[in-house]
C-alpha cells in the first residue's frame, strides 16, 4: 500500500469558507508526528527519475535544479535557501539525508498509454534499479497523462517498489496543469473551493511545474522520514503532508502565509536554489519543536 498525497486544498478552503473566530480561541496541541521505529533513509540516497509524457528541457530543469539544490550551499545567497529548508530532515532520527542524483529515463512515447493505473506506477519505477534500501525513483506524469485517483483524491504518492524494503521507494508527482491546477498547484491557480483570492505568481512561470515542485518537496521529505510505513507518521500525517497549505509565517486555510516577492517578476518564493531558481516550499513538521516550520 502507498501513502497518497494530495494537497488538501479542499479541506483548506472548505475551513476557509468557515472562519476562525471560534477556532481562534481554541489552544491548539502540539503536533506530534510518532517514530515507529522501522528503516529511515540516511546518509547517502540515490534518486532516480524518470519523466512520463512529453516535458521540455526547461521543465525538467527546473526540476532537476531544485533536486540538486536540495544538499547544495546556494553562493552568497540573500535569503532562505532550498538546502537549509532540507536541512529540518536531519532533525530526524539517524542524521543526514544527501540526495544524489542517478539515473533518468525520459519515456516521452507514451509506452503504457496516457492513461495510467495505480500498479503501473510501480511497475514503471522498476524500470531504473540502483541504489538498494537507500534509492528513490521519482515517476513524473506529464500534463496530458491521466492517473488513477489524480485530481480527484491525491496529487502524487510514495510507497515501497516491492514487498521488500531492499528494492528501495518511489515516488509519483503529476503536473496538474491541464486537469486540476486549483487542486494540486494552489496558491498558483485560484482554488478549485473557497474564497477566489487571487494566485501567487509562480516562480519559474510555470504554474504545472512549479505546483509538482510543492508535491516533489512534500513527497520526497515524506519518503525519507517514513519509506516503508515505520517511520514518523501519525495515522495519514507525514512530515510535510501535517503542515498542508502553510508556506510563510501568519498562514491560514486559504491563504498561503507570508513569503517573499520578487520585484522584477511579481513572483512568490521562500527559498532559493542553484543556477538563481527560486521556490515556494511548504512548512515541514520540525521533531525538536512539534510545530510545523517555515524559511520566512
């Protein structure tokens, strides 16, 4: 079984259309996220990536940027970077996750349809092999790829490759561009539900893109604090997925908090990358302090 995903943006805005005033006055308890003592991944992880569907060379480049940004000191940079945002994983039990990129398999003809269910996700993982108990392959759907349950109740997944932990795990993300930007790239597009403010503009100036960069960096910290079920998790919560639609300081359902602007671009980002990229990445559950921490 896999741990889905989805930006709960339809609980978010539902809560939004209902108000805080009661809620306000409640003190909330303190998030706490269980270890359950099973396999984290640590130290040196391997991950494999193969593109589904037709991306073009910048698309795969913004992508491929933020994941070696991940464990990269960005040069004097002016402001909250994507490696310190990572740097909450070594919170967790067993130190240091350090992202290595490996293989990439690009499969723009389509081999299993544009129609894709949920065993074929794993199914297509296990075409890049390496890395063992320590490996990530990542699956990216393209914007015209359809997949079981996409849009409708997850906007990517993580689950183990086989019934063995040594096979490694993987991850799903798809760009929700053409079927349900207001579900899984808000606060890029006006949400599906709630108050119609206006979207944040996204950093790369792709709204597809830049939406699986929120769900790649949720699933990818989601993976490695909990592969193979064993992990820090608190029923369907996991590191990232508990802190759903919090961005900045100040954020509530419906509004993604407060983050930084760009001035030439108009454009909303948290944290910088290599090669000047710039991202918008969500809150992560901080083990120490039991709260969800953002970069601003």
């Amino acid at each position: 079984m896999a741990y889905n995903y989805r930006f709960a943006i339809l609980l978010v805005l539902l809560s939004a259309t209902v108000g805080f005033s009661s809620a306000a006055l409640v003190e909330q308890e303190p998030l706490v996220l269980k270890y359950h003592n099973g396999i984290l991944l640590k130290g040196n992880v391997t991950l494999n990536l193969i593109w589904y569907g037709k991306f073009t060379p910048i698309q795969r480049s913004i992508i491929v940027d933020f994941i070696r940004s991940l464990n990269s000191a960005t040069a004097a940079a002016k402001g909250p970077t994507v490696a310190s945002w990572w740097k909450t994983t070594e919170k967790y039990k067993g130190g240091a996750s350090t992202i290595v990129v490996g293989k990439q398999l690009l499969l723009e003809n389509y081999p299993l349809g544009k129609s894709l269910k949920s065993p074929y996700l794993r199914a297509l993982s296990s075409k890049l092999n390496g890395g063992g108990v320590r490996s990530i392959t990542v699956v990216l759907t393209a914007k015209d790829v359809a997949v079981e349950g996409f849009c409708m109740n997850r906007c990517g997944t993580h689950g183990s490759k086989s019934s063995s932990v040594n096979g490694g795990a993987y991850v799903w993300v798809g760009n929700s561009e053409r079927q349900c930007p207001g579900y899984c790239a808000w606060p890029f597009h006006q949400p599906i539900y709630g108050p119609q403010s206006p979207p944040l503009v996204a950093p790369n100036g792709d709204v597809g893109v830049d939406g699986m960069i929120i769900n790649l960096a949720t699933l990818l910290v989601n993976t490695v604090t909990n592969p193979f079920k064993s992990g820090y998790f608190n029923g369907p919560q996991e590191a990232v997925s508990a802190c759903t639609g919090i961005f900045g300081s100040g954020a509530y359902p419906g509004y993604a908090g407060r983050v930084l602007v760009d001035k030439t671009t108009g454009a909303s980002y948290n944290a910088l990358g290599l090669a000047g990229r710039k991202y918008l990445l969500p809150a992560m559950w901080d083990p120490q302090t039991s709260t969800c921490k953002t970069l601003v």
